[in-house]
C-alpha cells in the first residue's frame, strides 16, 4: 500500500509539472504572437502599398530616402524623396517606374518662381495615371514649416485631392502653400544650377489642354525653346530591378 501511494504521488506530481510546463508554454507562444503583431503593425505604418504593373503588391517604406535622376535638355539633376507626403512619393516612384517622365516638356516656368512638368506625349500613359490620388496631411507641429523652400518638388493640383500626374519644383523659397501642395522631394543643392538654366520666356503661355491633345509636335512648332525632361530614373532601385 504503501509503495502505491509513493508510485501515486510521483505520478500527481510529474502530472502537475507537465501541466504547468504546458501552461507556461502557451502563454509564452501567446506573448510571441503578440510582439509579432505589434512588428507588424509599427512595419506596415511606415510602409506604403502598391501594385506593379504585374499585378503584384508590393510594399515598402516611404520613409526611405529615394534617390532619382532626371536628365533634361540643360543638364542632370538628381533628387531625394522626403517623408512628409507618402501618398504623393508613392505616385511619383510609381511615375517613376513606369516611364512617364521620358521626352516630357517643361512647359511652365516662370523665372524665380517655378517650373512645372507632368503632362506625357502618350496619350495612354496620360489616361493611365490619370486617376487622382488622395491629399497627404502635414503634420500639425509647428517645427513644420508650410513653406516650400528652393528646389522643393511636390504635386501640382487645382484643389483637394485633385493630384495626379503634374510636378512643380520651387525655383525659389516659398512663404505658403495649398494644403495639397506638400513636399515629395527635394533637389540637390549641387545641382540647383541645371534649374536655373531652364528656358523661362514662355512663362505661362502653354495651355496645358493644347499639350494634351496636339503632343510635343505642337509645342516644337510653337514653342521652340522649350526644355524637356528626357527621362527620370530611380537610382539602385531594388524593386524595379526584381521585377525587370
């Protein structure tokens, strides 16, 4: 008897154990869960998505400084994305990957003010994009400054939520802004000079509607002396070159 008491014990004993081994475990797997939700979370807040032309969605991070290069008919000049306007950095890699920005007329620049772009010679592409995207919100700190300092590029609109395809860069510093007007990016100080040599006699002249359905013909028949951007491309770009 007495032995089957001790053989009962140990068994009570080793079956305790095991439950609390067990208990312990689920509630260290439970915890795991936990922290990788949250990871999960925190990554997706300071991701943006979006789909290739393949289809395929694709995350990454707006808070990533991207780096660009445009070639233009007064020079290169090369850019860096800015985290303050996700939505519009998504549209504009999106541009980016996608050709858009190739034999593309600068066909606003008013001298000490700005130059404006965003309007392809293929009407396909102009359709494609054409979809406007919403307005990204600045942050409401004062350390914030609403201004667009020299150089600055962001996305034109003629109201909220109207951004789609066209792009100004500030050929000087802005005091104020449209509240769609928030900055995307920023040219780099050392080649601000390729903007200064930009064709600016036209001004405003170019009606951007003649541009959209007569194409660049028109503009080298009627305003010879217009700059392009030849092309814009994403420099080291990893996604572009996986789906290549």
């Amino acid at each position: 008897a007495a032995r089957t008491c001790v053989r009962f014990s140990g068994l009570a004993v080793a079956m305790v154990h095991s439950f609390y081994m067990l208990n312990l475990w689920i509630w260290w797997m439970w915890l795991a869960t936990r922290v990788a939700a949250a990871t999960v979370v925190n990554n997706q807040e300071s991701m943006v998505v979006s789909l290739s032309d393949s289809g395929m969605v694709r995350r990454e991070k707006w808070s990533q400084k991207w780096h660009v290069e445009c070639k233009t008919t007064k020079g290169t000049f090369h850019l860096q994305t800015t985290p303050e306007s996700p939505q519009g950095v998504r549209r504009f890699l999106d541009l980016v990957r996608d050709g858009f920005f190739r034999d593309q007329a600068i066909f606003r620049a008013l001298r000490g003010s700005l130059v404006q772009f965003g309007i392809s010679d293929a009407q396909e592409l102009n359709e494609k994009w054409s979809p406007s995207i919403p307005d990204d919100v600045a942050p409401a700190t004062p350390a914030v400054r609403r201004g667009l300092p020299r150089g600055t590029l962001s996305f034109a609109g003629t109201g909220p939520h109207t951004r789609s395809t066209q792009i100004f860069i500030a050929l000087s510093d802005w005091e104020s802004t449209k509240a769609w007007e928030t900055p995307i990016g920023h040219v780099l100080e050392e080649d601000l000079p390729v903007l200064d040599r930009l064709y600016t006699g036209y001004a405003d002249a170019v009606d951007p509607e003649d541009l959209r359905q007569h194409g660049n013909a028109f503009l080298k028949e009627f305003y010879p002396r217009l700059d392009y951007i030849q092309s814009c491309s994403l420099i080291d770009d990893p996604i572009g070159a996986s789906l290549a």
